[in-house]
C-alpha cells in the first residue's frame, strides 16, 4: 500500500513539474514573440524615420526655401529626426544584438 502512495506521490511530482516546464516554455515563447513585434515596430520606425529625412533632404535643396525663411523649420525639424534615427538604431542593435 505504501508503495503505491509513493508511486502516485511521485507521479503527481512529475506532472506538476512537466505542467510547469510547459509554463515557462509558453512564458518565453510569449515574451520572444513580444520582443520580436517590439523589434518590427523599431524598424518601421527607423524607416518611416529615414524616409521624413529624405524628404526633407529634398526640400532642402530648393533654393525657394532659403529665401522665404521656412530653413529655419526645415532645419529644425531634420536635425530633431537626425537625433530620433540615431536613438532608434541604439534601441535596435541593443534589443537585435
């Protein structure tokens, strides 16, 4: 009879430890696939980010723009997404590397 209780106590062990391996098996997938999107959403941003640049790398070879004053915006606003394109590269090599 004893053996038997000591055979169903280590049964009961083992699936209690097989059911909670499973749930941190699931955790970390869980949190992959979270850092994963995490990362996608990174780089959306760095080119959406690069592509607000260019654009603005463009207007900026309009001599028009000189002359109406809008530089002092343009210029503002790329060296604000400079600065935002180098914190996302740092984001994305500390999260992908």
């Amino acid at each position: 009879m004893k053996i038997m209780q000591k055979k169903t106590k280590k049964k009961k062990r083992q699936r209690h430890s097989l059911k909670n391996e499973k749930m941190r098996e699931r955790l970390k997938q869980k949190e992959a696939k979270k850092q994963r999107e995490y990362i996608a959403n990174i780089e959306s941003e760095i080119i959406e980010t690069e592509d607000a640049i260019k654009d603005l790398e463009e207007k900026m070879c309009n001599p028009d723009i000189y002359k109406t004053g809008e530089i002092v915006n343009t210029q503002s606003k790329y060296n604000e997404l400079k600065e935002k394109l180098e914190k996302l590269y740092e984001e994305w090599e500390s999260l992908s590397g």
